[in-house]
C-alpha cells in the first residue's frame, strides 16, 4: 500500500506484516510504514525513517480510513 504526504508529497510506504484471530479482540493487523521522518531521541539524527511493527485490531484501522481508493474483492 502506499500513502502521500500532501505537504511534502513524499510516497509513505504500508506493509501487512502478518494478521492474527483472537477470540477476544478479533483480526489484528501487524504492519510497518516506512520513507517517514518522525522524532526519536533514541537514534542518531533524532529521527526514525520507519515504525517497524504496529500492531492493529481490524476495526481500528477500518475507523482510520478517510477515503477508500479502491476495495479488493476476494473469492472464497
């Protein structure tokens, strides 16, 4: 998946990791972003050019969606 920064216009990259099914908390998603610039005092220039494990409930990222580009149908 890919994502755009309007501001700067720098392609923000999305990768499902691996998906999950819990009996209480249902479809998480774990995903990584990356080409980002986002504070950290813990690396070396203070900045971290990717957030490499983001554990996600399914209905969570569903409520982040503000515009739907396309919707992939699967067949069972």
């Amino acid at each position: 998946m890919e994502l755009q920064n309007p501001k700067r216009r720098r392609k923000i990259y999305r990768k499902i990791l691996k998906i999950e099914e819990y009996p209480k908390h249902g479809k998480v998603i774990h995903i990584s972003i990356g080409n980002l610039k986002v504070g950290n005092p813990d690396v070396e220039n203070g900045f971290a050019k990717e957030l490499t494990h983001i554990p996600i409930s399914e209905e969570v990222l569903d409520k982040s969606v503000t515009v739907l580009k396309r919707k992939n149908q699967t067949s069972e």
